[in-house]
C-alpha cells in the first residue's frame, strides 16, 4: 500500500460533482480549480489550489459523493491517497499521534456536517485555514508552510526511492572488521550507498529514515542481503585461510513486524548456495521494542537458518544489558561514541572494559567500532577486546576495492 503520483493536462478533470469519493490528492505542482456546478449557468469557481494543497479530503473521512469538480488548470501532478493508505500510514506512527489525528478527523467531520453553512468539501478545508489565520501569529503561519514543504519532500523521496530499488541504484560499500592482533581482515560490514543519477552518492541518514517511515526499508535490507550472497563467493576465491571472511547486513528493527522475514532470509541463502554461516546479521534494540515475544521467535528462527546475530550500537540504548540473557545473539558491536570517549576519559574506558568482560561472561564475541588511532587499539587489546574497525583501518569502500584488500 502506498502513495501513487498521478499527471493530469490541463483542462483534464480530476474528479466531477456526483462522483464517488475515492482518493484525496495533494498537489506537488501545477493548479486546479475546484468548481461546482460545471457546465451550467450556476458554475461558480470557488477555489484555484496550488502547490502543497490537499482537495478531495472527505475521502479520506467518510463515504458520500463529491460536492465539487476539480478541473487540472494547467500541467499538473498531484499525489493519490486513499482511505488505506493513510490506514497503513497511521499504523506507525506514535500511538498519541495517532489518537490525536483520529480526534482532528473527527472534528473536521462533526464541524462539517453541523455546519449552517453545509460547505462543500474540496474548499471547506481552505475556509477553515483563512478563518484559523486571523488567530495566529506569522511565526505559526511559517511553521505550517514549513510543514507542507517538508511533506512535500518525503512524498517526492519515497518516489525516488521506489525507482532506486527498481534501477538498482542502491550499491554496498564493504567496511573492514579486522583482528586487532595484527590487523588481519575477517570480515566487512555492508553499508549501503545510494547512486543517484542526478544528486550523485547520497549516504544513509538521508533516505533510511524515510525508507523506514514508508515500509521501504524491507525491501533495501533484502537488497543489501542479496548483494552480500553475491560478493561471498567472490570473496573466498581469493582467501587462502581456513577461516574464510564473513560479510555483515544491517537489519532494520521495522523488519520484526514482520513473521516473514526468517522465511525470505532463508530463501535469499538457499538461492545464492552459499554457507549461512558466513552471513552475519547486524540488529538494534528498536528490533525488541514493541513484541518481546515476537521478536526472540523471529530471532530464533534465523539461528535455525545459520546466520550469526550481532547487536549492534551496543550500550546507547536503555536496556541492552538485559537483551544479552533473553535473545538469541552471538556477539556485540560496542558504539563508536564508546570507543572515541574512552581516548582521554578513564571512565568511559571502564564502562568499554565492563562490556567486554560482561560479553566474555556470556561468551559473545565483540566488535569495536569507531578505532581510529593506535592508542584505540592498544587500549581496547588491553581489556581483552579482539576485533574492531574504523576509519584507522579503512573507511568504506566498493566492492571492488574491498576484494582487492584480500589478495594475497
């Protein structure tokens, strides 16, 4: 379920008076004229719409037929939304947001039925906005602007994040895990890039967010996975030793909503024919948030497969302590604000210290991230810390250069 973008001529209609209500639109540009009475000697052209504004919303509030036509005046591309989609929507959002939402609907919807004035419903949401503006403040009406424009833009970017899974324009970049011995490399950690055809590399923070926010973030993780099962192969063709490089994916906490996802795993590694055990999964404690329960069964369901767990960002959340005991997990990565702390504090080198003697209690492995110096080494060696990666290492690279790294 998602948002569809629709282009209309001018002159197109978008919807006639009498029509059922189906979809609500947002403009992202051109105009319309919102009209009632088309064609007659009583048509009256109550509203033009321009960019960021919303029309067609009673569909979105209860069913009945359209009060008004929308007639496209120029070139114009709106967003399509349904009832379902903002159903599907509100579903992740904060359950006060939620609540908050489902009482201004409600509102809107008593205000409009009880009204003398029986305002139609593409412009009554205009009218109540020009009432509202006579009691705020600039400052407010700047805010909402802002607002709109912002709506505007993750509206746009999920767009372009459907045709970047479509056009294959997510890439894995591969950052080192090396033994700290000796800095000899066992792994890499897949991080992902997005080559954009016109804005060019755009980092994570920018999209994943988003991706998350829109249920996208599925589908890139199983992108990512699919890629790692690629360059394994590749991968141990070059490596002599016994012990053959793994490849770490990134798993989003939103994938846990999902009792499917140990399915589609295992059918992405039985696919690519490739040992699971070389496949490390990375996952936050957002993965727990919610359904406990839930969330160990799915974990349990991938040990099945073969995959290893790592708990990543480990000691910047709340309660990472407790899930060492209660899930299934084989290692952790120490957060790399721990590590770049503990340089010129003796106390945040003790907290480092105390997680790795925990995680040797419980005989999980340990990652630092974040090294940078070779003070970071000697003092994360000295608690007994034997893997890590960081910029002192190498910073993230194509595959290309990762795979060059390995030959001997």
């Amino acid at each position: 379920m998602h948002v569809k973008r629709q282009q209309f001529k001018a002159g197109d209609i978008i919807f006639n008076e009498g029509d059922i209500r189906d979809n609500a639109f947002i403009l992202e540009s051109g105009s319309v004229d919102i009209i009632r009475g088309l064609g007659t000697e009583k048509e009256i052209n109550h509203a033009t719409l321009k960019t960021g504004d919303l029309f067609g919303e009673m569909a979105l509030i209860e069913p009945g037929l359209r009060s008004a036509s929308a007639i496209a005046k120029d070139t114009t591309v709106t967003y399509v939304i349904s009832s379902d989609v903002l159903e599907d929507r509100l579903q992740g959002l904060d359950p006060v947001v939620t609540s908050l939402f489902s009482m201004l609907i409600e509102r809107y919807r008593f205000s409009r039925i009880e009204s003398e004035m029986n305002p139609n419903d593409e412009v009554f949401g205009r009218a109540l906005s020009g009432a509202g503006r006579a009691f705020h403040s600039p400052s407010t009406l700047t805010d909402f602007a802002t607002r709109k424009t912002d709506a505007l833009k993750e509206l746009a970017l999920e767009q372009e994040i459907r045709r970047a899974l479509d056009k294959g324009h997510f890439k894995p970049y591969l950052q080192p895990i090396v033994s700290l011995a000796d800095n000899h490399i066992i792994g890499f950690e897949t991080l992902i890039r997005w080559h954009h055809p016109e804005r060019g590399l755009i980092m994570p923070d920018e999209f994943i967010p988003v991706a998350e926010r829109m249920n996208l973030i599925q589908a890139i993780d199983r992108k990512m996975l699919e890629c790692a099962c690629d360059i394994i192969p590749q991968m141990h063709k070059l490596v002599r030793d016994v012990d053959k490089p793994f490849i770490s994916v990134n798993l989003s906490g939103v994938n846990f909503d999902d009792e499917s996802l140990v399915f589609g795993i295992a059918e992405v590694i039985k696919n690519a024919k490739i040992d699971p055990s070389h496949i490390k999964l990375e996952i936050t404690e957002s993965a727990f948030i919610g359904n406990a329960d839930k969330a160990a069964k799915i974990l349990e369901g991938l040990k099945a497969i073969g995959v290893t767990i790592d708990l990543d960002d480990f000691g910047v959340g709340y309660s990472s302590l407790g899930y060492l005991h209660k899930f299934a997990i084989d290692g952790i990565k120490i957060d790399r604000s721990f590590t770049a702390r503990a340089r010129d504090n003796k106390k945040s080198m003790d907290i480092v210290s105390a997680i790795v003697g925990l995680a040797n209690t419980f005989g999980l492995g340990v990652i630092a991230e974040g090294i940078e110096t070779q003070a970071d080494i000697d003092g994360l060696v000295k608690i007994g810390c034997k893997e890590g990666q960081g910029y002192l290492f190498d910073k993230p690279l194509t595959v290309e250069e990762a795979l060059s790294k390995l030959i001997h």
